[in-house]
C-alpha cells in the first residue's frame, strides 16, 4: 500500500464569506459544508484552498436555502483551472503588453515559478492566453460596467479618447484577437476574435467604440492596410498614427534578419569546433576525480576551469533575441569577446590556477 505523501511547501488556505449576517434577516450565519478543497498554482507559490460555505440557521428565514461564498477564494482562480488568475493576467499582459511571443512568454512564466519549484507546459500557456482573452471579450461590455459612469467622467476631463487597436496570434493558423483600449485611461473597450483580418473585420471589430459616442481624439494602430483603411472610413477627420513599436519592429528587421544570418554562421563555425571538446573534457575529469596527488588536483581544477568556459562559449551560441532591438548574434558576439579577454587575463597571470 502507497503511502500518501505530505507536500509541506503548499500552502493551506481557509476561506469563510466576507459576509457574516444573512442579508434577509440579520441572523448571524453558520457554516453548513466545505464547497471546494483544490490546490491553486499562483505566483506566490502552491495553496491548497478550503472554500467554507455558509448558511443562514434561522428556521423562519425567507432565503435559508442561500450560500454565501468567499469572494477572495472564487478570485484565486477560474471555475476548473488549476493556474491562479494571477498566471493568467501575467499571460496576458506578456503577449499583448510586451509582445512576447509564445515560447518566450513560456520561459518568462518558468523563471518566475522555478522559484516554488512549480513547471507550466508550452500548451499551458496557449489555454492561459484563451482563458485572458475570453476575460477581455467578458470585460469589453462598457455600458453593463458598474465602474461605465466614473469612466466617462474621465473621459471628459481628457477631452475625449485615443482608441489603440492591437491584434495577435497565439500560435500560427489560430484566430487573431484585436483588443481596442483606450490609452488615456487604459480601460479595454472592445475585443474580439476574427478569422480574418480585411477592412470589413476591423471595421466590426472598431464599430462598438463608436456605439460609445464619446469623442476620438485620435487613433493608433499597426501598420496594416486594412486597419488604416478602417479608420479612415471610420474617422476620415482624426489624426492616425502608426504604433511606434510596430514601426520600430519594421524598420529593425532587415537588421534583424542579417543578425540571424551572422549567428548561424557562428553557430556553425564555433560550434563544430565546441561540440567534441565538452565530452574530451568530461572524461579527463572523470579519470582525474581519483587523482590524490596535488598535480591531479591542479590539472583537474584546469579541467573544470576550461570545462566552464567550453559551456559559457557555448552557451553564447544559443542565445535568442526578438525585435526591435533585441539582436542574439550581436549580444553572442560579445559574449564571446569577453571571454576572450578572460581568457587573455588567465593566460597572463601563467599556467597556474588560483580558484578563478
């Protein structure tokens, strides 16, 4: 019989209703069943969450059958996920906010829970972003926003708004998802997801702002044509401009691509030569660890000297970039160069080996 293991890293959580009364009568209320115990992922590291459900005990009430629940317990996580919502808005704020792609906002989120020795697959990621983005197109309902009325008090104090219309592609081949926002304030006016993306699907995807009725002070949107076109039909009087991100990321490329070029052409030279000379290494190391005579020591502590920086040459062979100013050859390049100035400052002290 398997013994059950006791994770003491998670974190246990107990959860009562904010409120305490029953809201029909005023009698105190009383906890009647434990609606949910889950483990949720979150940022802060694992907890496991006990969801105490409660009831209102007087018999004469008019709603004694009414559960009250912990609102902060059904804000950790979305009904059926085990990824906080924390996670979640920290998906979306890496691919729409820092336009990251999948695969680097796959290792940002890995950095940050390798700390609570917590793992996420590439594929978590993609039903994370869907998860977001199905909270954005929940979100975009301006007028049903209890929060619409404060908002429009700040749009009259700016003078109206910049509508900023952005789309991205989770993965090739998958819907794109166009989230309009307004800049001054921030607040997601619209988003939706569309199969393509012609004038007649941009002009859709913007229609709802100009349900608003608020006034535009200008648009920014990407350098694509049938978005420039949209909003030229839309609002043939206000000022258009190009995200400078997306122009900085256009007028980088062709740098860009150069740089890709310059870096396979590292990898290929410099790596052919590396490759062999790891497992060389590796096996004088192996042979030296029995060495007890203080020349075995010496040469074994060269070995794990060049051993480090075999792997650190290496390693500035397989560094990535993204646009606009992001380059992985230049940045490998100079990676290497200071290991060439390490290197020269270790064949200038002498052959010996002082701990460095």
């Amino acid at each position: 019989m398997r013994k059950k293991q006791h994770d003491t890293s998670v974190t246990k959580c107990l959860f009562h209703p904010e409120q305490k009364s029953c809201l029909s009568c005023g009698t105190r209320l009383k906890r009647y069943a434990t609606l949910s115990q889950r483990t949720v992922l979150t940022l802060s590291g694992p907890m496991r969450v006990v969801h105490c459900g409660y009831r209102c005990p007087n018999l004469g009430c008019s709603s004694p059958e009414r559960v009250y629940r912990s609102a902060q317990a059904d804000a950790l996580a979305l009904p059926g996920f085990t990824f906080g919502l924390d996670i979640v808005v920290l998906v979306g704020h890496l691919k729409l906010g820092s336009h990251q792609t999948l695969d680097e906002a796959h290792e940002a989120i890995s950095n940050r829970l390798k700390a609570h020795h917590m793992t996420l697959s590439r594929r978590n990621v993609m039903y994370l972003f869907e998860a977001y983005c199905a909270l954005l197109k929940a979100a975009h309902q301006c007028r049903d926003d209890p929060t619409y009325h404060q908002w429009l008090a700040q749009v009259q104090e700016n003078g109206g708004i910049i509508v900023s219309i952005d789309g991205i592609q989770p993965e090739k081949g998958n819907e794109t998802i166009y989230v309009v926002r307004d800049v001054l304030t921030a607040r997601v006016l619209h988003a939706e997801n569309v199969t393509t993306s012609d004038k007649a699907a941009m002009k859709r995807v913007l229609e709802p702002v100009l349900a608003l009725q608020v006034q535009v002070l200008g648009v920014i949107s990407d350098a694509q044509s049938s978005s420039r076109d949209a909003i030229a039909e839309l609002w043939p009087e206000v000022p258009h401009q190009t995200c400078q991100f997306h122009s900085l990321q256009e007028a980088a490329r062709p740098i860009f691509e150069v740089d890709r070029s310059m870096r396979a052409k590292m990898r290929k030279s410099l790596g052919d030569k590396l490759r062999p000379i790891r497992p060389h290494i590796e096996q004088h190391l192996h042979t030296r660890l029995q060495a007890e005579t203080i020349g075995g020591q010496v040469e074994q502590q060269q070995l794990e000297v060049l051993y480090d920086y075999t792997l650190a040459a290496q390693a500035s062979l397989q560094l990535d970039g993204s646009l606009p100013f992001d380059y992985p050859g230049v940045t490998g390049y100079d990676a290497l160069d200071d290991l060439a100035e390490s290197l020269a400052r270790v064949e200038k002290k002498g052959s010996t080996v002082d701990g460095h």
